[in-house]
C-alpha cells in the first residue's frame, strides 16, 4: 500500500468489505451495509461504491 492509497482508507468516506462473488450475493450483501442497488450499474462500480 503506497501512501496515496494510506490516506484514502484512514481519511476517506466509506468502508472495506471482502465479498464471496460466487453466487450473485454482492447486491444482497452491499444491502445489509446499506449500500443500495442504484449506486452501481456494474460489478466493476461495486468496488466503487462500497
């Protein structure tokens, strides 16, 4: 981890979460920690908006 990437996960907005992909059970996941469907269209946003 550089210091750029440092400064975003001590300061930043947001949460990290480690997600079993298999299955389609992200959307049901992000759900529970309260991030909602239409924040992402794909699964490349998901890591965006979580």
């Amino acid at each position: 981890m550089n210091e750029k990437q440092f400064d975003i996960v001590k300061n930043g907005e947001g949460f990290i979460v480690a997600l079993d992909q298999s299955g389609g059970s992200t959307p049901t996941a992000l759900l529970a920690y309260g991030v909602q469907q239409e924040s992402y269209s794909n699964e490349g946003e998901i890591i965006q908006a979580s």
